[in-house]
C-alpha cells in the first residue's frame, strides 16, 4: 500500500496546476466523472485530481511531485481496459493521470518501417498516419477508435492480428518512461538488433502501469499488403476448426491474418440486438470462421485460394462458405465479427466474460469441457466462446439469466478458469490482470513468479504509489 500523503489537497493542487497548467487539471466532480468509470461500468473510483500532462517534461514533474508527497498515480489512456485497471479506488487518495494530451506523431520513417509516437496517440490515428505513408500498423481490435499507444503497451494488447504480427510487445522497438521517482528512461531506439543485455523495455509491456508511466514508444512498420481476401466459411464440426487454419496457412504460404471463431451462439446476439449485421450464409451453421488472407499480388492470392477452397471441400472441413467480393462486403462480415460483443451486452441476462488461451488444436476439446462443466450446473446457460482461435485466445462468454446471484457468477467464472488449468491455459490471454482478476491469478501463479513480482515491484517502486491496486487480490 502507498505511504501516506505528506501534503495538504489544496497545496498538492496548486503545485499540479503550476507544472500543467490550468487547462491540464480537472478538479470538479462532475469533470471528473467520465474519467472514473470503467469501459464495462464494473468500477467507478474517486480521486484527488485528473491530471492531464502534454509533454513528458510534464509527466516527470507530476511524478516527481506524488512521489515527495506520497500520492499515488493511477495512468490513463483511452480507458477501454476490460479488467478495471485504469479507474482508481474509492478512498479519493490518488491522482488519475490521463494521457490523452500527449498524441503527436513524432517521427515516421518509410525506409526503417518504424515510427515515435507518443502515448495518448489513439491507435486509429497511428494505423492511419503508417498507412498514409505507404505502411502498416498491424495492431487492430474493437476498440481502435479509443484506446492510446500508451494503454495498448501497458496492457501488451492483442486484437485480430496476433498469429501474422505478434502482440504489443512484439510490435515495440523502444520506450521512453517516467520512473516512479520522477526520472525519465529515454530509450526510443529504432534499432532492430540491440543485445546490450536486460531488455528493459519489456519490463514495462503488459505492466499495467504498476513500474511507470509510458509516455512515447517507437513501433515496428510493415509493407501495405497489395491484396488481401475476407473468407468466412461453415465447419462441419468446432473439431474442424484448427485443422482448417492448418490448411489455411500451408495452402497460401502462412499469409492468414487472422482467423476468428464465430458460432452460432454469437450471430444469433449480434443480429439480435446490433443494427445491419446479416447472416451470411443460409441453414444456420452451428461454427463458423472468419479468416482474412494477404498476398503479393491479387492474380497470386486467387490462385492459392481457389486451390485452398478446393482443398478445404474436399477433405471436408468445410460445408459451405463466401469469399467477399468488395470492400463493402468484407465490411459485412467483419461488422458481424465486432458486433458479437455488443449483442451479447444488450441481450438479457447477465454477461460473465473470459479471456482465455489453450493451444490451438486445444480449443475444440476446451470449449466441449468447459460447456459441459457450465451446463451441469446451469443448464440454462447460453454460451458464446468467439474470438481469436488463430492464437488459441477464445473469449469464453456466458450469458446467466437476469437475477443470477454474484455467487453464481462467480461460480461460472470459477468453474471456466478450472477447465483452463487442466488444458494448461492462461486465465487472461490478451486483457491482463487489473484489479478484475487479480484474485483468481493470485491462487494459480507460482510462488517463485509471484515473489520475483513482489520484489520487482518494490525496487522499482519503493513506496508503492504506482497503480496500487492493480495486481493485488483482494483489495
Ligand atoms: C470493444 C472492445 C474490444 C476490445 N478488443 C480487444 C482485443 O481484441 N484485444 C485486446 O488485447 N484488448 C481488447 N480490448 C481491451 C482494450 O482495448 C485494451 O486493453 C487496450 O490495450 C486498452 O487501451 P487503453 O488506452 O484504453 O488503456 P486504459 O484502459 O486506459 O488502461 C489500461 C491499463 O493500462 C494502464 N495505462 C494506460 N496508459 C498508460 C501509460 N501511458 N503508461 C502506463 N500505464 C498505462 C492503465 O493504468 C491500465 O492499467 C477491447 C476493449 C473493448 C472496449
């Protein structure tokens, strides 16, 4: 827990609005309502101040300030987090630190494929500025349109991606971070071989905000890909699933960029209760993948696709499937990807979400399992496991009728992460830990990972102001 604050509110305030300004402090309730709620509406905190710095000079002198007067700092970015990280607790006793102001695009080289941006960048803005350029920023999940560099760094965030271009931590070069001493650790190399030794930037992927604030990193480009493919086709079986990504991959020279899971279960909610989204193929298939291929050339691409179509056929792992012939309806089809997650929120009931991964070819076996285990106890249960089976990453949704007890919920939850543990999974592929599952981790991390973790943090942060209640279970 942090040390005690050593300085008056009203001095505290006035030393914050010397180092940012009056246009980077929100001190009125109401101003500071929007900021202190979480994406998902499962916390709601209250803090001293948010402070919104636009330089890093700024951050650093924010930094240095809670640290002298014992305040501990909760980081921001666009506050699309889903395990409750970003909102501080109720005791009013921190600062919430939003990073938003710091969005310029410092550099961007064609010739490196990198470029330096900092980290209240919204990640539409820097997959478009690469674009712009005649470059890639592979990143891409729903939230796009809101969350920062910044929180998709400190979260090592995923999306759709992931099995062509890797995560947030392979997608970073470099950082530049303000210490929780107030010290800056300036590191936004471009280099791509730099073996000098602790790779430290990784320290502060996927941290959650817990060892510093990020305030600019420096990201790996891609070529634009001259042609690319938005194939959704019908299983016979969930147990096609993996065998089709198989294919996939051999038969177009491992060009999948993605590849989701999407079943009956989920195109039932979106087109439910999400406005435009079609089914887009007749007799109601139980499982379903949505798959984007790239390639060199379009000539080069339909070949490899229309012998991988052939294929797919007739060694049946498909029964039926749509290529989309524009841009219109690949649109189509990946609105019903993005609309699953809103359908299944508005549909009624209560909505327990999992972030869950087991090995690829694990998933069918998984899903049977924990389905079963759901089932027995709540036999009215709707299950909806969508997501990325592409890196074995399924977002193991259940739906409770409304009125569902917390035990209940929890006891969903309970049983999901169990199943996870005999298939050797990980309770949080790609959202982290936060403060949402931060007990359930807690029971199953191994001690000597746990205590490594506990003296990290503490050297890094002697007086524990950063991001307190991240990680902790129980508080
Ligand atoms: C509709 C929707 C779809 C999503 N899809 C995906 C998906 O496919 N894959 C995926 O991985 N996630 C997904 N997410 C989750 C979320 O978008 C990611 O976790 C994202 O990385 C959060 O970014 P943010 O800027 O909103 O961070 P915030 O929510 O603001 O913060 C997240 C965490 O990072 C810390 N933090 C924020 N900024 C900084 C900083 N500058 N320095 C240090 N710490 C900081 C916060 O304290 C907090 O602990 C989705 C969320 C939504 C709402």
């Amino acid at each position: 827990m942090p040390a005690a604050a050593t300085i008056a509110p009203d001095t505290l305030i006035d030393r914050l609005r010397g180092i940012t300004g009056p246009r980077g402090l929100i001190t009125d309730d109401g101003d500071m309502a929007p900021f202190l709620e979480d994406w998902r509406k499962l916390y709601r905190g209250r803090a001293i101040a948010v402070v919104r710095p636009q330089s890093t000079e700024e951050v650093a002198g924010v930094v240095r300030l809670c640290a002298e007067a014992g305040i501990a700092i909760v980081p921001q970015g666009g506050n699309t987090g889903l395990v409750g990280g970003a909102v501080p607790g109720l005791d009013g006793a921190s600062i919430l630190l939003q990073l938003g102001r710091m969005n310029r695009i410092r550099t961007l080289d064609t010739l490196d494929f990198s470029m330096v941006v900092e980290a209240g960048c919204v990640l539409e803005t820097v997959q478009r500025a690469a674009a712009d350029a005649g470059r890639k920023f592979p990143l891409s999940l729903g939230a796009e349109g809101t969350a920062q560099i910044g929180g998709l760094i400190a979260t090592n965030a995923g999306g759709i991606h992931v099995m062509r271009y890797g995560m947030m931590r392979d997608l970073v070069l470099g950082l530049e971070v303000v210490l929780p001493d107030g010290s800056v650790l300036s590191e936004l190399t471009t280099l791509r071989k730099n073996n000098v030794g602790y790779d430290l930037k990784q320290l502060f992927i996927g941290a959650e905000g817990t060892l510093g604030i990020v305030t600019a990193a420096s990201l790996k480009l891609f070529p634009q890909l001259r042609a690319s493919r938005t194939l959704f086709f019908a299983l016979p079986s969930l147990a096609d699933g993996p065998k089709l990504l198989s294919l996939c991959r051999e038969f177009t020279g491992d060009a999948v960029e993605s590849f989701e899971l999407i079943p009956r279960q989920g195109i039932d909610f979106a087109i439910a209760h999400v406005a435009g989204v079609v089914d887009p193929l007749e007799g109601r298939p139980e499982w379903t993948v949505l798959t984007e291929i790239s390639g060199r050339s379009d000539e080069r691409l339909q070949e490899d696709l229309d012998r991988l179509v052939e294929e797919a056929f007739s060694a049946g792992l498909v029964t039926d499937g749509t290529i989309a012939q524009s841009e219109a309806q690949a649109k189509a089809l990946w609105l019903l990807r993005e609309a699953i997650v809103e359908g299944q929120r508005l549909a009624p009931g209560i909505q327990i979400k999992h972030d869950v991964s087991v090995q690829v070819s694990d998933v069918p076996a998984f899903v049977h399992a924990a389905s079963e285990a759901i089932w027995r106890v709540h036999p009215d249960a709707l299950i909806n496991p969508f997501g990325h089976l592409g890196d074995g990453n399924i977002h193991f949704n259940v739906q409770l009728a409304a009125g569902a007890s917390r035990d209940a919920v929890d006891g969903v939850s309970d049983i999901t992460y169990r199943v996870v543990d005999q298939f050797s999974g990980s309770i949080s592929a790609e959202h982290g830990i936060g403060r949402l599952k931060a007990a359930s981790y807690a029971k199953r991390c191994p001690k000597p990972r746990a205590e490594l973790i506990a003296r990290l943090r503490k050297a890094v942060d002697p007086k524990g102001l950063m991001n307190p209640l991240v990680f902790r279970a129980g508080k």
